[in-house]
C-alpha cells in the first residue's frame, strides 16, 4: 500500500523502480562536494564582500556606503581593503563576470519604409542554463529523464502528474530527440511592469526559469529561481497611427524581434543539441526547448499573433468562434499548431491584393508578422502548445475578479443596503485561518490584489448564503452563487499540485456541471459572458497532463520578480535611461546570491567538520523530528479546583475534574502504565495540577501530494486581543466527527504524560438536507443542543484542523469550509461520497 513507482523513460536506459513511500524522494543522494576555501573571490576577503553585499541590498548611495567604509576601517578587527564606492563598484563589476551578464543589442524594424531602432537587453538563455547546470547544489537537483510515477492503492498502480518531467510532453520531447541526449527545458514569462508608483515609468522584462529544477527552487528566490533574461523595448503610441492595424502589427513585429535576441542562444541546440558540463564534470548533450510560455491573456495574443479580444478568433489555442466562447467544455475545434499558422502566413503573402491577403488572415484572426518561435523545432516547441492556463490572471484577476465578483456586488446592491451590510457581517463572522486574509467587509471593494480576489473567491458562498431565492430579486443572486461556487470547484481541482487520473476526471466533471450551470442560469440578460477568460478553462486539464500542476505555468511566482525591478528604479536609478542601471542592480544582486551561498556552504562546512573532529562516532542521522502533534504556548502550572473556578461562567467546564477521572479510567493504557487492575480507579484530587496550552500543531498526510503538511491551530481566550478556539476534525473509537478545541492541557498519571483535549463536538443529526445546501455543495455540522455538551480526547486523535463557519440562518449550525485548502477539498468530497450527499 501506497508504494511508488517510477518509470523511466526508455532512452534513460534505467530499470523501473519501486520504492516504499517512506522511502520515497526526488532528491538526488550525492555526495556534497569541497567548497571553495575562497568564495568571495574577487572580493579581496570576506569582510570586503559582506560590506558590499550589505550597502548593495540596503541601496546606499555613493556617499553613504564610503561612510560605512570609514566605520569599518576605524573598527574593524579582520582584513578590510575597500576604500570607498569606487573600489566596490569596480570589484562587483568584476565579480559580475561569474555568472552571465546582460548584453546589448539593436533591433530594426521597418514601419512605413523607415527602419525603425530599439535597444534589447539579453543574457544568453544557453549560458544562464550552463550556470545552473554547473552550481554544485543546484545542478544535482536536475531531472533529465522523463519519468511517469504511479502510487499503488491497495489494488493497482494510479498514476500521478505533478513536476513538468512527470507529465505528457517532458516525455514525447525526449522520444523526438537522439536516445544519448536529455531534454533542456526552459520555462518563459514576459509582461509589461510598472516601475513608478503612478506607472508613468514602465518596464518589459522577460523571466525565465528551468522546468528541469523542482519547484520548490524553481519557483524559489535563490540562485535557481526565475531570473530576468530579458529587457524588451517599449513601443510609445503615435497619434498618426492611432487605432491602426499596421501600428498594432508593428508592435507586435517590434515584440519579436526583440524576443529573437533573448531565444538566439537556445535555438540551436534545440535543432541540433549542444554538449555541457555540468556539476559532476560530466559532458551530456542537450536539445533546448520552450516547455512553458507563462503569461496572460493579452500577451499570449502577441506571442501566438492572434488579433486579441475583439477578433473573430480570439483563443490563441483553438479556432473557437467569438461567440462560442462562454463554452468552457473541450470541444472539437480545431487546435492552432505553428506550422499551420505558418502555412497560413505563406499564402496569405503569396496574395497580391491587399483585401485579399487580409480575408486569409482574419480567417484565423492571425497578425501578418514574423513568429519568432516558428524557427524552432516545431517537434519540440510549438508556441500554441507551450502557453499555458494562467490561474491567476484567467480566474483571480479575470472571470471572478472581473466579471462574477462586480456582478455580484450589483445584483446584492439591487437587494438594497441591509443585503450588503448583511453579507459584510457575515464575512467578519468567518474564524480566521492560517495564509488567508480575514475581511471586515467586501461588499465595497472594487479593486484589489489576485491573492486577495482568490480569497474572497473562497469564502463568499459562506459569507452570502442566506440570500435565498424565495422573492424574484433575490433568484438572479442566488444562482450567480451557485455559479460562482460551481466554478471555485474547478478552481481548486486547478490548484492542486498533484493529480491523478482521478482529480482530473473529477476537474473536468465540475467543468460540466459550471457550463451547464450558466447555460440555464438566468444571469442579467445585458451581460454578457462570451470572452476569451471564460473559454480558456476548456483547454486546463489538457494543460495539466502535458505540462503538469498548474503551478508550474502560473504568472503569480513571476509577478513576484517585478517587486525587485521596481525598487531598483526607485532606490538605484538617477530615473534617466533606467534599464541598463535596473539591470546591472538584478545582476549584482544574482551574483551576491551566488557568492552568500558558498559562503555559507564553506561556513557550514567548517562546523561539520568541528563537530565531527569533537564527536568521533560522527553524527547520527537517524534521529527524526516527525510527530503528529505538538502543544505550544505554556501556561503556568494551576489544580483542577482553579480551572473550575476560572471557567466558572462556561457550562462546559462544569464538572471537569469529575470527567476527566472518568475518561482516564476508560483510557486501556492508564491501567497499563500504574499496573492497575480494571476494578481499580484513577482518582485526580481539587489541588492535582495540570499544564494548559494554548497552540496546537498538527502534522498529517496531504491527500493532494502524500507529503506532511501542518496545521497551526489556536486555543487561546486572548490571541492577539481576541479570542480564538479554532476546530478540528476528530477520529476516535465512536467515528469521525467535527469538534471545536476548549482547552489543551497535559496530564501526568504516573510515569506517563497524555496531551489532551477538552473539546465540544459538532456530532448532531442535522436531518434533511436543504435545497440550498445541495445547490452550494454545503456539509453542516450541529453543536450539542445543550451548552453543557462537551468531552475530553487524547489529542493525538485529531487528524487535521478545520474551519466552520457560523451559519447565520441557524444559531449553533456551522459549515465546513471546505475551500480553504486542497486537502480539505478533498477529504468533503470522499466523506460526501460516503454519506452519500447527492448534489
């Protein structure tokens, strides 16, 4: 049960293996090599680089970082050679030579017979790969070969797709190349990025990442993480062709060009392969290819050279019509493929007449420009293939955070006031849950961030439900609702980062249910849900088992990068011809990265070797850290007589040392531990003193990737000033069952202490279920109908915390919010298979 196993792909020439789960890693074991004994090289001595690395990630101007200098030299206590800001800028420029710099190039390109000149920026995509390839701790961590893994279930192997190699096209790319050569895939995001705060300066930058590298480094800040590779030009709009097809071709023209300087290094190879040497001082030969064009809907249209929105065939996947586009199920139009886009440009050019030549492109709404990505290998880089669901500019930002969310504001606006004050309420009523914003209220927020949308996206069925459709204008808000948690379904099979044969059945069957769910709502009839953003979920799932979980094309881990760009205009620019100094400023701050993480492999391993040299058995390391769970946050010692006395008020503490000696007679393994015979009692006197806690972690098995995940769970009459009893989902002998933590404390009975917890369960028959709890996908929980309702547990019997929302309809009924994480998302759903909740 639960093994895995890996196939390799055949040119890997490496036997099928079958690992026990605990066994089981994407780690490389490889023995960690010497470090340099000098890093920081050119850097005269340790001491000159970490007073460079410091005025360079503090932004210190000329003047301020010679005063740091004059600081250290009057203190220091170790060689110290730098003089002034002269002589560290001199010494980062020649640092900057470890790692691939930027380049600079001139592109021309004609507009009404005028050549055109823009400036490029550029490192060498091949050479930026060799240095990982080369780093001695981020190179191991390569995969090259494609794998398909598979996890037995008790009675087959099910396969399971999450990192870019376990997927579809990682393989068919190595099956198109020679058996001795492995793939070298490049993941690519390009988006315009506002440098100022009012966004008069702009910038074009080009990220790049290598889909090689597992996306805990991949999508990371160190070293290995996504890197700017490019500096695009910025075409300013001119009144004269304003509006004008030929300025937005000449654009899009400019756009390639441009790209063509920062794919130059890698096409190539992807032709013909290239050797490297890598960080073993082995030679492989690798054939490059764009796995992955990360970006949104606006520039997926330039680089697939689709006319946008407001074309004819706006999708740059598929030829779906414009009209046909709120279809968010696969379908059988056509898909777009760079050599039929190609082939269309050829006829289309061989037409003399102008209008002719135009009906031939508008037929598949194609720009006439040359496709920098139709001169690769279309075996192994199709430009059509490689864009990839955005989920954070499709969804967060787009159908929800554009379109569901304004409608909804309207329609509960058209409820009037107390419908709105009614659903802000119920949002601040929501229990606070770790990695997600709490809001006060959201019925007047109009514009916000993508993680902030994504939230809000989570939580508003929870927060708008009772507005039930029991008048006319409460019908039309009712079913946006159901709308909008129709398609939250989909959206959290998209966001999981492993899937099955299972979840992508089950994505691709909530995917169904949403297209039917608009097809016969009654949404305003003025409004209309024909738009690219809609359509695009149709091509996910095929997404997902060609290039694997989402979050390996998502832009959100690239959007990050912009942060960095923006203050470096800000902080280390003199705002005049900003672009080489932004660059030069990225380019020291990789090249610090680089030269820190060696300098802290060498001082670690100066302390393993210390060690080692004082403890001569060597160290052992076999000792784990796992455990289920982990009380936190003590309170001081206090007798079971105190505890009654402070909880005075609080039906459920009443009779509590009473209770808690009954449930530690029926604990089998007290009479155990004080050699008891069962006739026998555990008698806990008024002045017996217990430990309470008031922080729980909780470790447990993801059900979305097999790995262990943490809860960090509160039970506290005071955190930060209010108080906080989260819940938890519960399995002891008498079943599964939801509860809400009261109090956490540990009891020592002879030589044994047992953490447990006082809890009040949500275990009522709750009856019939409503209409409206079927429609939303709802699982309600009752608390005991009296307040005195409450039971000790051993804490160890908590599976996983959880949160409950107050349903404002019922007092004492609560529902799961089952959208707050994969893994709950999962576990409702096996649980509504086995209570048999048919929605």
């Amino acid at each position: 049960m639960d093994d895995i196993r890996t196939e390799f792909h055949p040119h890997a020439r490496i036997a099928t293996r079958i690992d026990t789960y605990s066994d089981f890693t994407r780690q490389h074991n490889y023995e960690p090599p010497h470090p340099d004994r000098q890093p920081w090289l050119p850097f005269r001595c340790q001491l000159d680089f970490e007073v460079a690395e410091l005025a360079h990630e503090t932004a210190l101007t000329h003047e301020q970082t010679t005063r740091l200098i004059q600081l250290v030299q009057r203190g220091r206590t170790e060689d110290f050679t730098l003089k002034n800001y002269a002589d560290v800028r001199n010494t980062w420029e020649a640092a900057s030579y470890r790692l691939t710099p930027f380049e600079k190039d001139t592109i021309t390109v004609p507009l009404d017979g005028n050549d055109m000149e823009y400036t490029v920026y550029f490192r060498s995509l091949w050479d930026w790969g060799v240095d990982l390839l080369r780093h001695p701790d981020i190179g191991p961590h390569c995969v090259f070969d494609a794998q398909r893994l598979s996890k037995f279930d008790g009675d087959s192997f099910i396969r399971f797709i999450d990192e870019p190699w376990t997927a579809d096209a990682f393989w068919e790319c190595q099956s198109r190349i020679p058996p001795e050569a492995k793939p070298l895939a490049f993941i690519l995001y390009a988006d315009k990025s506002k440098l100022s705060s009012f966004g008069r300066e702009k910038g074009y930058p080009v990220i790049a990442r290598l889909a090689n590298l597992p996306v805990a480094i991949r999508n990371g800040d160190g070293v290995g993480g996504g890197r700017v590779v490019g500096w695009l030009p910025l075409v300013k709009d001119d009144p004269k062709y304003k509006g004008t097809q030929k300025f937005a071709n000449f654009k899009v023209a400019v756009w390639h060009a441009a790209v063509k300087k920062v794919l130059a290094s890698i096409i190539p190879p992807l032709k013909h392969g290239r050797w490297a040497n890598c960080w073993d001082d082995v030679a492989r030969l690798f054939y490059t290819l764009v796995l992955i064009l990360s970006a949104d809907y606006e520039e997926q249209s330039v680089m697939s050279l689709t006319r946008g929105v407001m074309s004819n065939f706006p999708c740059p996947i598929c030829l779906i019509p414009k009209d046909k586009l709120s279809s968010v199920m696969p379908h059988d139009y056509t898909l777009r493929t760079c050599r039929a886009t190609n082939d269309l440009l050829i006829k289309a050019r061989a037409e003399r007449r102008k209008g002719q030549r135009e009906a031939i492109l508008k037929g598949q709404s194609i720009r006439d420009v040359n496709n920098t990505f139709h001169e690769m290998d279309p075996k192994t880089t199709d430009v059509h293939r490689a864009l990839s669901y955005n989920h954070l500019h499709i969804v967060h930002r787009g159908l929800f955070g554009d379109h569901m969310w304004p409608e909804l504001q309207i329609l509960v606006g058209f409820l009037g006031r107390d419908s709105s004050a009614k659903v802000d309420k119920n949002f601040d009523a929501l229990p606070r849950w770790r990695n997600m914003n709490h809001f006060d209220a959201v019925m007047a927020i109009t514009f916000t961030d993508g993680s902030k949308y994504e939230d809000i996206f989570k939580l508003i069925v929870f927060a708008a439900h009772d507005i039930l459709p029991n008048t006319d204008e409460c019908k039309t808000a009712y079913l946006l609702l159901r709308c909008v948690r129709a398609y939250l379904e989909v959206d959290l099979y998209a966001a999981l980062e492993v899937h099955t044969t299972e979840t992508i059945a089950g994505g691709r069957e909530a995917l169904q249910k949403f297209s039917e769910l608009m097809n016969v709502s009654s949404l305003r009839p003025d409004k209309n849900w024909s738009f690219p953003k809609m359509h695009l979920a149709a091509h996910l799932f095929d997404d997902i088992k060609a290039k694997g979980a989402t979050r390996n094309y998502n832009t959100k881990p690239n959007e990050k990068c912009h942060g960095p760009l923006k203050e470096s205009y800000q902080q280390r620019t003199n705002f005049k011809d900003v672009a080489p100094q932004i660059l030069r400023a990225d380019h020291w701050s990789l090249v610090s990265e680089f030269i820190r993480g060696q300098v802290d492999e060498l001082a670690a391993h100066d302390a393993r070797m210390a060690e080692d040299e004082t403890d001569k058995t060597g160290p052992d390391t076999n000792i784990t850290s796992d455990f289920h769970i982990r009380f936190g946050s003590r309170q001081p010692k206090q007798s079971l007589e105190a505890i009654e006395e402070r909880h005075i008020d609080n039906p459920s503490f009443r009779r509590f040392r009473t209770k808690l000696n009954v449930f530690l007679n029926a604990l089998p393994a007290v009479l155990q531990q004080v050699n008891m015979l069962p006739s026998d009692e555990v008698s806990l006197t008024i002045d017996y003193r217990i430990t309470e806690f008031r922080f729980l972690k909780v470790n447990y098995e993801s059900l979305v990737d097999f790995r262990q995940t943490t809860d960090y769970l509160r039970c506290s009459p005071r955190f930060h000033n209010v108080p906080r009893y989260d819940c938890v989902i519960v399995n002891t002998a008498t079943g599964v069952f939801f509860a809400r933590l009261l109090f956490l404390f540990t009891c020592n009975v002879n030589v044994a202490s047992y953490p447990i917890a006082l809890v009040c369960p949500y275990d009522t028959p709750i009856g019939r279920r409503l209409q409206k709890d079927k429609h939303l996908k709802f699982w309600l929980v009752r608390s005991q109908p009296r307040e005195t309702a409450s039971e000790f547990i051993l804490a160890e019997s908590i599976i996983r915390g959880v949160a409950l929302a107050p349903d404002p309809t019922i007092a004492g009924d609560f529902l799961i919010m089952d959208t707050v994480d994969s893994d709950i998302f999962l576990r409702m759903k096996k649980m509504r298979l086995a209570a048999r909740h048919l929605d």
